[in-house]
C-alpha cells in the first residue's frame, strides 16, 4: 500500500481563535447546507421538488 498520497485532514479550530480572534458556531455541515441553498437561489437553480 502506497500511503504517500494518503488525505489528512487538519483540525485548525484552535490555531484560527489564537490567531484571528475567530471561533465558528456554525457546524461545517448546517454551512454546506446554507451555501448550497444560497446558490440554488442566487442563480435561480430548482430543487429537484421544484421540478
């Protein structure tokens, strides 16, 4: 098995509230969700229980 390629996945949170001042209370997923609605309706794209 090659694991030169393997994907790693960085928990930054802590590094971003020292640094910035930032700390998210929105979970990744429920963002994703809001994003992907924001764009439907930006750009005028139908659900698929609009069609």
């Amino acid at each position: 098995m090659n694991l030169s390629h393997r994907l790693t996945y960085a928990d930054v949170n802590d590094l971003i509230q020292q640094d910035v001042d930032f700390k998210s209370v929105t979970q990744i997923e429920q963002s994703i969700e809001r994003f992907v609605q924001w764009y439907r309706d930006y750009y005028e794209i139908p659900t698929t229980t609009d069609i």
